[in-house]
C-alpha cells in the first residue's frame, strides 16, 4: 500500500450511495476544526466527488482536502 492508496480511497462508492464529507482546518488560534457533509454520491473519481446534499444541493469535493467518512 503505497501513500496515495492511503490519501485517495481505492474506488468510488456506487451511485446514490449514502456518503460522507470531512475536512480539518486550523484555526486562527491554533486549533482544529472540522466540518462534515453527507448525501449521495452522484458522481466523480479517485480525486473529485460529486454528492448531492440532503437539502438537494449537489456540490464537488477535492480529495486532496477532503476525506470521505462512514
């Protein structure tokens, strides 16, 4: 398993699959702060997901910044 293997998951969930977002930040104090979303996976590849929000939003996610949870 190389590094990349670890950044980006192996493959994409299916269509409509329930799916979701995380991403850490610092803040301005030093902190961490994380920030979630959750939908269905509607699209994308092993570096960009396509997940349409429960309020029927559908938005992109880097993988480079954000990491998919379950």
């Amino acid at each position: 398993m190389s590094e990349d293997d670890a950044i980006h998951p192996p493959h994409a969930p299916r269509l409509r699959e329930h799916v979701g977002m995380i991403r850490w930040q610092r803040t301005g104090d030093g902190d961490w702060s994380a920030e979630t979303a959750r939908g269905q996976y509607v699209g994308g590849d092993s570096h960009c997901w396509r997940v349409r929000l429960y309020s029927g939003i559908e938005l992109e996610y880097d993988l480079e910044v954000w990491a998919p949870f379950q």
